[in-house]
C-alpha cells in the first residue's frame, strides 16, 4: 500500500487506483527540467529548453 501525489493531468486510471481530489490553495508542485552538461547543446535538448524557457 501507497500514496502518492500527481496534477489531474498526469493521473492516469488504472484498475485499483482512485484519485482523491485536495482542494487546498497551500499546496503547490514545482517542475524541473534538467541535462547532463554535456548534452545541453544537442538539437532535440537544447529545442526542448528554448520551448520551456518561452
């Protein structure tokens, strides 16, 4: 048994899940988008940070 917490966009139903809806304006999710140094200026990656930094 478990709990974890996800946006409704990204809980996906599935057989023994069940979402439970918290309505509370303190909470909040933070996102991060992270490379290795190495590969931040490879074209799929360095497209991918110029749509997220827009």
């Amino acid at each position: 048994m478990g709990i974890g917490f996800v946006t409704q966009v990204e809980f996906i139903p599935l057989p023994g899940l069940a979402a439970v809806p918290i309505d509370d304006s303190e909470l909040s999710i933070s996102y991060s988008l992270c490379c290795l140094a190495v590969r931040k200026d490879r074209p799929l990656i360095r497209a991918l940070f110029d749509v997220a930094l827009a």
